[in-house]
C-alpha cells in the first residue's frame, strides 16, 4: 500500500484563499456574472530533489509515458493516502474493503467516506472515479484499538486521463481501464472533482455546490441539456418551481439571447425573471379560434367528438367554405385599395391556418338549415349553432372568440409569443390560472404545434425551449385522460426536436402520472424529493441501471437538494442548489390554515370581488412583474357578441367583409438583431 503514494497526485493542494469563493450557496449573480470563471489546474511543478524511489511490483498495466524529472510533481501525502483497497470487482461495481482508521482533519477535504462520496483508483494510464452506492460494517469487535472491516460498494462511473506528465487533464465517461483486485482507493480530491464536474467550461452554467465538497461548484452544460431535453420532478415542497427558476435564469444570464416559452398554470413565475420576461396574462391573451386545427376547435366548441358526430360533420363541411369566402374578400378589399397580393393558392382545409369569420360559420348553417325539408334533421344545426354564440359571449373565451373583427395577424402573434426578436426579453411566460379546464389543453396543444413548427420551419435559427410546468395534466399515463392533440404536439419535439432546435421542458410533482415515453426522451433529469414509490419507479426506468442506485437517496433530499442524471451533467450528482434572490422567488405559496383561522373575515366586499372575478375572468392579484417598465394592459372586451353581430341579417344572407383593425392585445417590440448561432448555447 505505501507503494501507491509514489503515485503522482491528481492535483496539488489549493491555497486557503483560492478554494473560498464558492464556500457556500451563493445567491444568483447578475446576468453578467454567470460566467463561470475556469476552474484553477494544477501544472506540473519542478520536484525537490529527494532519493528515488521503488516502484510497486504488480503485474504489467497500461502506464503513462515517463516525463522529464523536472516536470515530474511531488506527490501530495495527504492527498495520495489511501482509505482501502478494491476486493471484488464485476462489471461497472466493485466492493472496497476500508482498512485505514479513518478520522476527521482540518485537510483540504474530508477523508471520511459517505454515501455519495467520489474515489479514485490509481490504475495508471488514468484514475478510476468511482461513486458510493453503499456502505457495510459485517461486524464489530468489541476490542479497544481493532479496526472494524468496512465494505464500500461503489459504481464506476468515469476516469481522469493523464496527460504526457502523468498528470490529470480531462474526464470522459466509461472506464477503458478497469482496477485490479487490491489496487488502493482515494478519496477524490478537490481538483478531480472539479474536472470531473464540467466547472470552468464555457458551455455550462453554474447552479449550486456539490454535496461532497460545497467548494466545488456543480455546474450544467446547456447545450446537452436543452438540446436532448430536461426534466424537473419533485413532491410538492421539494423547492421544484425555485429549482426551475433558478436554471432558467442561469441559463438566460449567459445566453440573453435565448428563447424560452415557459406555461405557468398557477401564476407563479412572473416576477422570477425582472425586466426580461414578455408577461402573457389572461388579459392580453390573443389565439384567435383560426389558428386551431380541427381537433382542437371540435374540443373547444363541441367536446365530445363521437357523441356529437353529426355536428363534427357539419363543422367540418362549413369550416372551409367560410375561409374561401373571407379569402375572397379580402383579395377584393386588396384590390380596391390598390394592394398587391401574393400571386399563390392558398390551402382551405380544416387544419390551416386560415383566417375565417365566426359569423360566417354560423351564417352557413341557417343557409343549410333553410334547405332541410324534415324538421327532425335541424337538431344538429340549432345545438352547433347554440354552441358557438354562447362559447362567443363567455368572458372566459375572449382571447379566442372576442375580437369582433378577424386581422390576419398570425405573423405578429409568434413573434411575440416566441421572442423574434428577442430585444431584451428572452423567456414568455404564459399564465394560464384562470382558464376553463376544457380549453387548457387545446391551447397547451396549439402553443406546442406553433413552437415545433415555428424551430422546425427557420431551419434552425430559431431554436426554442417549450417548458411545460404540470406536465402530467397533458400528456398523461392514462390513454382514456388528456387531450389526444395536446399529446401528440408535446411527443412530436420529445422525439424529433433535436434536430430542428425544438426543446422540451416537462416539470411535474407527479412523474408516475406522466407517459413515459415522453419522460424517456429527457435525457437531463433533476429529481427532487421523491417519496411516492410509483414516482421514483417511473423515474427509475428512464435511467440507466449505473445511475439507479442512487435513486435510494430520494426520500431523504432536504429542500433545494436535487439529484441530477443524464448528459447535461458529467457524473451523476448530488447538488445543494443556489438560493435565489428574494424578488426572484416564485410566489406560489400555499395557504396559512391556522393564520386564517386565528381570526374572523368581515364581509367588506370579498364576495362581491370574487364574484366579478368568476365572471369577467380576471387575473388573480399579486401576478404583475416586479419590474417599473412592465404595465398592466387592459382586459380586451368584446364590444358586439355573435348574437348581436348576427341580428338584422336574413337567413342565407352573407355579412359583409370588413377590414378590422389589430387586435390591441398584442404589443410589437423593438426590433433587435436576431442572435447568429442556431445552437442553444
């Protein structure tokens, strides 16, 4: 064994000042702050000059190319001890026998093992990292001064290859040189970690401290994590929504560039992010019923499609000829004011979106209506009809159904809703508290459909990350729940997202409830406290069996702890995450039973409120951004419902085309120039 400290070291030992700086959590940094600043690497110092030494006798093995004596390092005695030595070995896990007394010391890390802990294993060409799984004391001798034997489990999970000096200089994933039966163990030491870890790579992002050594910063690469999706799960107090605010800032901090649209059903994230969040509230909400493909508007208008199969039929023979009909005369208003239109055919089916008139629908089914003989073929007609008059007059449905005039004005709206430009506000926030649960899903649906197609058609200029918090509402395990469309606009960038720049975000605090076909295709996974064992079996089979065992730490995380898996990381890695800033916490927090109760509530117009609310739709308090330059935009009203439009005009008589004007909830931005790379990074 002492043979083994002859070894040259990993690194030498940091000064005290140099290892300070990440000495706790730290709070998150300004935006230009975020770049983590290269880890330090030790170089090859000269050695004093000392009697040689003996080397190990043991059977021949890959070992590095001998460097010059005066680039050769001292090794580190402290550093360089080992706790034990390697008994068993099979496959990726090997069991460790600890035969050193191991004590606490006031060292540059802490020499005692725990469950979690990284090791090396000197096997000379590179250094085994292994990860502690397990830990086992057989049994224990009651006599003073013996050393208890103590089993380690480990998994090998990497190696650091030694550069021409015999020195550490990077971390690939795998072992291509296993260790030998009694080969000594290591605890990592400071600078392994760090290399093992990603710090100091440009592409990465800096999101907490290691659970191991809080010196060391865990970082995220954002390229693998973005382009090959994330996910973030966690029971409900885990700190999930504080962990996605904090990843979407870091990230946004280095890339301001980016473009994320973030879904937020309980209006929690909109003051996270300052002054760089495009806040979508209710308000100011405006997905016109035209840019729904059929399925999605048979779910909003009529429901249950095979139920009302008659009624899906007449829709989808009227729909059509209402969009030939505003087509036709819009060339005419073009025409009279000498405009010029695109000389190409347009598509008038179901699924493009083409503008149409409401009106215009309802309109062509008197016309049909009038040319039935039997009475009894009228139900479907007056239910279709009773059907869209009344979605037209619901408060609820006003960003879809209550402009009174139809503005081509699908162009303005993704360039809103997906940043294009970006000038100065990366991520939209969509907020979507207050929304009738039948239409959630079709509009979750229509968004998705718009981000895949808006990544996919740029040709990778525009990528785009779609984070969906409340995943397992729309893409469901049970094929009998959701909204089919919703699942196949979210599967579509799960599966075939990376190689348009269509990235997914699925966030949820009940992972067993989520498909997981969609949750395989995550490959970095941040998983918070877990308690429910469903849960953890549902995240279990998304990883691979190395990375499993660690899954058993789940039910003990504390808040704000996660552990992350997959290629936005480099090892597997227990994180104490960052604290955000208190004007950056989302405010999602639950109610105060005992508070409330400690006292009465007088009826001082609570009610009243809540009544108008209910009927007029409005957001909820406390969800405006913490920023001066964002303001509140008025609620759009509809000043004439479809009933009244369609009052005065006789039936089979056509309404008039009119031009309208632009819809006054969307807002144009600056321009800016749009960012160069088509990487995510």
């Amino acid at each position: 064994m002492e043979s083994m400290t002859t070894r040259p070291a990993l690194n030498a030992a940091q000064p005290a000042a140099a290892t300070s700086e990440h000495a706790t959590a730290p709070a998150l940094p300004a935006a230009s702050e975020l770049t983590p600043q290269a880890a330090p690497v030790a170089t090859p110092r000269p050695a004093p000059q000392s009697a040689p030494q003996s080397a190990p006798q043991s059977a021949p093995r890959p070992a590095p190319r001998p460097a010059p004596a005066e680039a050769r390092r001292t090794p580190v005695v402290e550093l360089s001890e080992p706790i034990g030595k390697i008994v068993t070995i099979s496959g990726s896990r090997a069991n460790i026998l600890l035969d050193k007394p191991l004590s606490r010391q006031d060292s540059q890390f802490d020499p005692t093992p725990f469950i979690g802990t990284l090791l090396t294993v000197d096997v000379g060409s590179t250094f085994v990292l292994c990860l502690i799984t397990s830990m086992t004391l057989p049994r224990s001798s009651m006599e003073a001064g013996k050393i208890d034997p103590r089993i380690v489990e480990v998994e090998l999970v990497g190696e650091l290859i030694r550069d021409e000096n015999g020195c550490a200089k990077s971390f690939r994933r795998g072992v291509s040189v296993y260790p030998r039966l009694g080969d000594a163990v290591q605890v990592a030491a400071r600078d392994a970690m760090k290399m093992a870890y990603h710090f100091g790579s440009n592409d990465a992002v800096e999101i907490g401290t290691i659970h191991q050594d809080p010196t060391v910063p865990a970082v995220i690469k954002v390229e693998e994590m973005l382009g090959k999706h994330f996910a973030v799960v966690g029971s409900t107090g885990s700190g999930k929504s504080c962990t996605v605010a904090l990843l979407l800032r870091q990230v946004l901090g280095k890339h301001p560039n980016g473009r994320i649209i973030l879904l937020d059903p309980h209006n929690e994230y909109g003051t996270c992010f300052g002054s760089a969040v495009e806040l979508v509230r209710l308000s100011d909400l405006s997905i016109p019923y035209w840019f729904l493909n059929f399925e999605e508007l048979v779910e909003t208008i009529i429901g249950d499609a095979k139920k009302y199969a008659d009624e899906v039929d007449i829709l989808r023979d009227i729909i059509p000829s209402a969009k030939r009909h505003f087509t036709a005369n819009r060339r005419q208003t073009e025409m009279a004011t000498m405009q010029k239109s695109p000389k190409r055919r347009e598509r008038m089916s179901v699924d493009v979106p083409t503008p149409y008139r409401m009106s215009d629908v309802a309109r062509m089914i008197d016309v049909h209506m009038g040319k039935l003989d039997a009475q009894k073929d009228l139900g479907p007609y007056k239910r279709l009809k009773a059907r869209i008059e009344s979605i037209s007059q619901d408060p609820r449905f006003a960003f879809m159904f209550g402009s009174l005039t139809v503005q081509d004005n699908l162009s303005d709206v993704i360039k809103r809703i997906f940043r294009v430009p970006v000038a100065g506000k990366p991520i939209t926030v969509i907020q979507l508290m207050g929304l009738p649960a039948e239409i959630v899903n079709v509009l979750v649906s229509v968004l998705a459909r718009l981000a895949f197609d808006v990544a996919m058609s740029s040709h990778g200029k525009i990528p785009l990350t779609f984070a969906c918090e409340e995943a397992h509402r729309y893409v469901p395990l049970d094929t009998n729940a959701g909204f089919e469309p919703t699942k196949r606009a979210l599967s579509r960038p799960a599966k075939e997202g990376r190689k348009y720049g269509a990235s997914l975000g699925v966030i949820s605090q009940r992972p067993g409830d989520i498909d997981p076909t969609i949750l395989s295709q995550c490959s970095t996974l941040f998983t918070m406290r877990l308690t429910n064992e469903r849960d953890q079996n549902i995240v279990r089979s998304a990883l691979s069996d190395a990375s499993a065992s660690l899954l058993d730490f789940l039910p003990s995380l504390g808040t704000r702890e996660t552990i992350v898996f997959g290629e936005g990381v480099s090892l597997p890695s227990r994180i104490r995450l960052a604290e955000l800033p208190a004007d950056a916490v989302p405010h999602g927090k639950s109610a105060r039973f005992v508070d409330a109760w400690s006292q009465d509530v007088s009826d001082d117009g609570l009610i009243e409120q809540m009544v108008s609310r209910w009927r007029t739709s409005e957001d909820q308090p406390g969800d405006k951004p913490g920023t001066a330059q964002a303001e509140r935009v008025g609620r759009r009203t509809t000043d004439l419902p479809l009933a009244r439009q369609l009052q005065g005009q006789q039936p089979g008589q056509m309404p008039k085309p009119d031009g309208g004007a632009p819809q006054p909830g969307l807002r144009r931005q600056t321009p800016a120039p749009a960012p160069g790379k088509p990487r995510f990074g």
